[in-house]
C-alpha cells in the first residue's frame, strides 16, 4: 500500500472560477473535492491542479475545434488569470503544481506527463468537472499512457447527471477503478 501511494497523485481538473460559474449546484462537488484533497494531503500523495486556459486572444483555438471553436470569441475577451483560478475553497498549497491545458485532456498542451515523470507517478485518482470533458477526456489518454486509474465518482460532476451516471457506472470501469469519496478516504 506505502509504494502505491508513493506513486499516485490525486487530479483536481478544471475546478476554476471560470467554469464553476456556469456550473449550478457546485457547492457538494467542492465540498467533496475539498474532502479528497485533505485526505490527499494526510497520505502524502501530491495534488496537482489542472486549468484550461488560453493567451490573450486565444490564438490556441480554432474555429474547427467544436468545443472551443464555439466560445472562441468569448474566450478571446475574458481576462484568462481570473477564469483559470482556481475556486478559493480549493487553492493549492505552497509549492503544489498547477497544469495548463489547452484542451479537453489534461495532457493535451500541457506539461503534465513531464510533472508526472518527474514526481514518478504511475497512478492517477480523477476529479473535476465535467465528467463528460476533461475526465473522459484524461481518462482515456490516461489509460493508453498506462496509468493505472481511480475515479472519484462523487468529486467529479456534468451538466448532465445521465451522462455522469452513464460514464461512471458503464464506461469508465472498463479503464479505472470508480469508487465514492468516503471509500477513497480509507486509503
């Protein structure tokens, strides 16, 4: 068990103010991630946050790109520091890592899988919003890049909860553990 934590490292994906506020309901999500992070924290497995965030202008995103291509001229607009923040409730510590992605996967356009090697981590525990974008999304590159995986079922949300229930009860066990936050916390 000592070794398995030694090499995991729990995600906190796409928590930031800029999607939170278009999120309702939000507070239970935040509650339960900020439980998952304090036990994190008491393991001694690293948290790593990961934002999605563009330059000014968003030159990253193309109009053909469905996803972003559609809100490109918002983005372009919006001071990028203020969305990418992390919500309060959920700040890092002194010296934890924050990620930028450009996308959907928290590995594309980042620097994540350097953070990854460098810290040794072979096992990823999946938060974050929206379970249908950025933890597919992760998921799925996670487990071609050989991770081992858990999902936290309940520190991850959609705007749609039958796409939730959906992925965590039918498409993300073929790839991950999914588990409840109060099984992860006996760790």
């Amino acid at each position: 068990m000592e070794q398995l934590r030694k090499s995991t490292a729990l995600l906190v994906m796409d928590m930031q103010m800029g999607i939170l506020g278009n999120f309702p309901g939000a507070a239970p999500l935040i509650a339960n991630v900020v439980k998952a992070i304090a036990r994190a924290h008491s393991a001694n497995i690293p948290v790593i946050y990961v934002v999605v965030g563009f330059r000014n202008g968003a030159p990253e995103v193309s109009l053909s790109n469905k996803s972003f291509g559609a809100v490109k001229e918002r983005y372009a607009g919006m001071d990028m520091a203020q969305f990418m923040k992390v919500h309060a409730d959920l700040e890092p510590r002194e010296g934890e890592v924050t990620v930028i992605k450009r996308r959907l996967s928290a590995f594309t356009g980042s620097d994540l899988a350097v953070v990854l090697r460098a810290y040794g981590i072979r096992h990823l525990v999946l938060t974050g919003i929206a379970t249908s974008g950025v933890v597919l999304s992760t998921l799925i590159e996670a487990a071609d890049k050989d991770f081992r995986l858990t999902v936290i079922e309940d520190c991850c949300a959609d705007g749609d909860e039958e796409v939730h229930r959906v992925l965590t009860a039918k498409v993300f066990p073929k790839r991950a553990d999914v588990v409840k936050l109060e099984e992860w916390c006996k760790i």
